[in-house]
C-alpha cells in the first residue's frame, strides 16, 4: 500500500483538488493516521462511519478492518474519486450533508461508532448533532481545530472552559488524543489540529432538565468577565436581588463567575432558578 504521502500526491497529480469553500484539506501522514485508528475502537462487527473522507487516506486504512462501513461525503468530486480508489471495499459512499445524517438509518438499533476530520467552520454543531445520537454511537474519534479541542476538555477554572465544555462533557468523556500540526495536510491550514476521543456516557449523578440546565449556563456565560451575580441578572431577566437570594440559598456566592463552577455546581444553580427567569 502506497504511504499517505504517496497517495495523495498521486491523486493530487490525477486532478484531486481542495475546496476552500468547503474548508477542505487533505491529510498526509502515516503518523496521525496510525494514532487515530489506534485510538479508535474499530471492531469486524462495530458499524463504523467516517465524516469526510476526501480523498479517502484513512478509509483505505478503515475498510479492510470493519464488515461494513460508511463514508460520508459532500463533495461530488471527490466522490468520484473515493468509488474509484475504494472499489471492492465493504465501504457505502454517501452524499450528504453530515449535518443532516441519521445513524439510526444507517445501522438501526446498533451502536456504532464515528471518525471524521471536522470541517472547521461546522465542528459544534457536528458535534453537538452526533452526541445526540447517543443510542446510536459508543464514541468517536475526531480531529478538529486545536483551539476547539482544548475548549471541549477544559476543566472548570480555566480560561477556555464554557458552554462548548460543558455540553460535551455531560455527554462524554474526553480524551486528548495527540495535537498535529499543519504539516501533516495540504495544503497546509494556518492552525494547529487536534484528534481527540469521545466516549458516549450518561454523566454520573446528572439530575435536572437539560432544557433548564442550559438556559443558566447560557446566562452564567452571556456575559463572562462579569460575576454570577451580574450575568445571571441580565442573562435571566430578573432583579439583581432575587439573583442573590438565589445564589445564597444555592450557597454559590454572587462574586464567582461562570468558568469557576463545575458541572455539579451548574446543577446546584439550575435547581435555585428553576421555573424563574425567561425560558
């Protein structure tokens, strides 16, 4: 088998080009390649679906170790590309929109697992739309934008732990798996990447509506260099008094902010200022 390097030259060569408009890039190493499928749970008997294969570097490295997989991709030209190269591989190619694919019409009631390279301009609300397909997914392996990365396993405290943190940790738990640099795509982005793991897992203890729990995380961070006790106030519609009050009896005190609670304490302050404030 041709190395990464090799295969994608090759086809770059054949005519194979990166949409930018799509926020395409092409991945080149043997590397990066070998620790995503290592950190990945890749069974014979596990469905299995990659979200942008371009130009299928890693689904020729995926196929021959699954019973059947899914790719899917958007990109027609590169579909042409993938039937080709792919040919007699257990590999369904699917045109679509990953924003709109239902796992449960892939594999029904099993549950499978996902690896994709992101594209960067979508990477929440992918993530976001596939962890609420938990009955469907054990995990997923995924590279996105350093950045995004080191927001998702932010522990509370720190400056990049927010919404984006705590949506995901209360759906899965979250492994840093290796950082790659620019080098390793072409052509090369201007940012560094990451692959981390999420394994899909109800969150241990977690008890209040997750309708309400999100609409005080939202208002806690609508205003994230200012105190709970502001930020509650005008992200809840209510008086700043009837917020102390209510942070007291929560025994959270009105001068924290919002990246300093956990999840746990979140819970805390949902069950303080529930059926209060707008919805």
């Amino acid at each position: 088998m041709e190395n990464a390097t090799e295969y994608t030259q090759r086809l770059i060569r054949g005519g194979a080009r990166a949409h930018k408009s799509m926020g395409q890039v092409f991945l080149m190493s043997d590397e990066v390649i070998e620790g995503i499928v290592s950190a990945s749970t890749i069974k014979p008997d596990v469905p299995l679906v990659e979200i942008g294969p371009g130009l299928g570097v890693l689904t020729r490295v995926l196929a021959p170790r699954v019973q059947k997989m899914w790719a899917v991709e958007l990109d027609k030209h590169k579909i042409g590309i993938l039937s080709k190269e792919l040919r007699g591989q257990p590999i369904e190619i699917v045109n679509q929109d990953a924003l709109t694919l239902d796992l449960n019409e892939l594999w029904g009631d099993q549950k499978g697992y996902l690896i994709g390279n992101l594209p960067y301009y979508i990477t929440s609300p992918l993530i976001m739309h596939f962890l609420e397909q938990a009955d469907h997914l054990s995990g997923m392996t995924i590279m996105v934008q350093k950045e995004v990365a080191d927001r998702i396993a932010a522990p509370p405290g720190s400056k990049t732990y927010g919404i984006l943190s705590i949506a995901v940790q209360i759906s899965a738990q979250v492994t840093k798996v290796m950082d790659v640099s620019p080098s390793a795509f072409w052509p090369a982005p201007k940012v560094t990447s990451a692959v981390i793991r999420l394994d899909l897992r109800p969150y241990l203890g977690f008890n209040v509506d997750k309708k309400d729990f999100f609409r005080v995380v939202k208002a806690a961070f609508s205003q994230r260099r200012k105190t709970l006790g502001n930020s509650l106030t005008g992200g809840l519609g209510l008086r700043k008094d009837e917020v102390i009050e209510r942070l007291q009896s929560a025994g959270i005190s009105d001068g924290r902010r919002a990246e300093t609670l956990s999840i746990e304490e979140f819970q805390v302050l949902t069950r303080a200022f529930a059926d209060r404030g707008n919805s």
